[in-house]
C-alpha cells in the first residue's frame, strides 16, 4: 500500500477550477458515490475523495472514472469480498498510524449490500473514528420514482437465488405492513416477480433500472402485470430496484380470511398458505396461521 508524499497537492476541479481540498480529520470516511450519473456527486464528497491520503474501493477501474473526471489524484486500493480478509487489517493498520481513509463502493452508499460493513465494524471496535459523507442510494431513489407510500418501508436486498429459499423469504416479507425494496439481477427478474406475485397478491409495484443513467426506466403496475411483462419480454439488463407496497389494510371478515385460507390450502403449504392470505389482507400472519391451523385441523377432524 503506497504513501503519498506528505506535500501532495489535494485539489479537485469543479465547473473549469481548481479547488484546493480542506485537510480531514483522521479516520474511515464512508463517502456515498453516484449510482450512474457523476454528476450526483457532492462537493462533500469530492473534498474528501481528494483529501484523503487514499481511497479503498470495491473496482479501482470504476472509482478511478469518477476520479478522472474531476481531476482527483489519490491513490486507489481494492477491497473487495475477495481480499477483504487480507486488506482490513492493512487499512486498520493505516487508520493506526493517523491516516485518513476514504471507503467507496462502486456505486450509491458503501455498506448497502457490499463488504464494508466488516471494516467499519473493524475500525469502530479499533476506537477509530467513522465518518458518514451522504449522497446517492439507489434504494432511495428508486423508492421516491416509484410513487407508492414512502412512510414505513423495508430495504432487504437481494432476494436468495434459489427458488424455494426466494419463496420463503416472500412469505417471511408478506406480512411486514409497509413497503418493500429489493434489489435484484436482470437475469433473475422474471422468476422473481412470478414468485413475488404468487406470495405477496395484487400488490401495486414499480421495477426501477439503471437510475440516473441514460437508459433509466420505471415500470410500475401490480406485481402480476409486472410478472407477465417480463416472463414474455425476457430479462432487462441492468441494474434493478424493486419496489413493492404494502399490504391491502382493509379490514377483512373472519369469513374472508377462512375463505381465502380454504382456496390457499389447496395448493400451498399451511405456513405459506397463511403467510399470503395475511399479506392480501392486511391481517397479523400469526391470527391467520392460527386460524390456518384450525382449519386444517378440523379438515382432518
């Protein structure tokens, strides 16, 4: 890991001019970059990218476009969930010798599904100072576009890649009474939204790509349409934010809800059974998985 001369210049360029970048406390600054346009970067963020004795990044080929174009000299180190075993103690190490460390991901705000959350945990147990530098989420900017209740939502990633672990979060997610955003891959998009349609009902949605980039879209309808959408579309490419609402809170009656449980039975196990008739309607999953229980109960009976 190399050091830069104690008299490096630390400037950026902004708008044609030079400006000279403000020396920084010591410690981990965790800086959100733009998630597709550079232009969304903050002065915050260009201050201490130039300010910083170096920069740890997920792609230095990534974080050293960014660079370029604001005319940003300093030294780039990967980390990454590769080498992340090997590199943390390397940083922590720096951050001991009163260095000050810029972390980046490769888009958005680092430790949203990527591996800084170690170091920073690392450097918090090490008594280092953390330093939170604000900007761009893609989570957030696709919860805002997507036009549904922003109040009470729930960021949970990605969903798992295989069918029956992705079905059993759903039903885990079915009940939660507020929105729901997920992040997820172009290729896996078509069974995703079938799987979500089938475990979380007629929910309204949106399915975000490639934000703040040229070839931004927003697609919204229920999950169903979505779902139909992309099984005769195929895969979009890009990166994609899902965002879902929240469940129906109107209230149903007890001769609903075992209705709706008797048709989910039929082809569902009990806990997913329950868990989508709690999402459709808005009841708590453990009422319906009790009552799911007693019917199934009496069936037996």
């Amino acid at each position: 890991m190399t050091h830069p001369p104690a008299d490096a210049p630390r400037s950026f360029r902004l708008a044609g001019q030079i400006v000279p970048a403000p020396r920084l406390d010591a410690g981990l600054h965790v800086v959100a970059t733009p998630i597709g346009n550079l232009g969304d970067v903050t002065i915050r963020a260009l201050e201490t990218l130039a300010g910083a004795d170096f920069i740890a990044c997920e792609d230095t080929r990534v974080t050293r476009r960014l660079l370029d174009r604001y005319g940003i000299e300093t030294p780039l180190v990967a980390y990454h969930d590769h080498n992340a075993a090997s590199m943390r103690p390397r940083l922590l190490g720096r951050l001991e010798q009163g260095a000050t460390v810029a972390l980046v991901s490769d888009a958005g705000t680092p430790l949203v599904s990527d591996p800084g959350y170690k170091l920073v945990e690392a450097a918090i147990e090490a008594g280092f100072r953390i330093v939170p530098v604000p900007g761009a989420s893609a989570s957030l900017a696709a919860l805002v576009a997507a036009g549904l209740p922003t109040d009470r939502f729930l960021f949970d990633g990605f969903l798992p890649q295989r069918s029956g672990a992705r079905r059993s979060r759903i039903a885990e997610l079915a009940s939660f009474p507020a929105t729901l955003v997920l992040y997820e891959s172009g290729p896996r998009l078509p069974e995703s939204l079938a799987d979500l349609a089938a475990g979380l009902g007629e929910r309204k949605a949106a399915m975000c790509r490639e934000l703040t980039k040229a070839f931004e879209e927003v697609r919204r309808g229920s999950l169903a349409d979505l779902a139909a959408h992309y099984a005769e579309a195929g895969p979009p490419r890009g990166e994609i934010v899902l965002v879902i609402g929240p469940p129906d809170a109107t209230e149903a009656s007890d001769a609903d809800i075992d209705s709706a449980l008797r048709q989910a039975l039929a082809s569902l196990s009990l806990k997913d059974a329950a868990a989508a008739v709690a999402a459709a309607t808005g009841r708590p999953r453990r009422d319906v998985y009790a009552r799911a229980l007693a019917l199934q109960a009496e069936s037996h009976g």
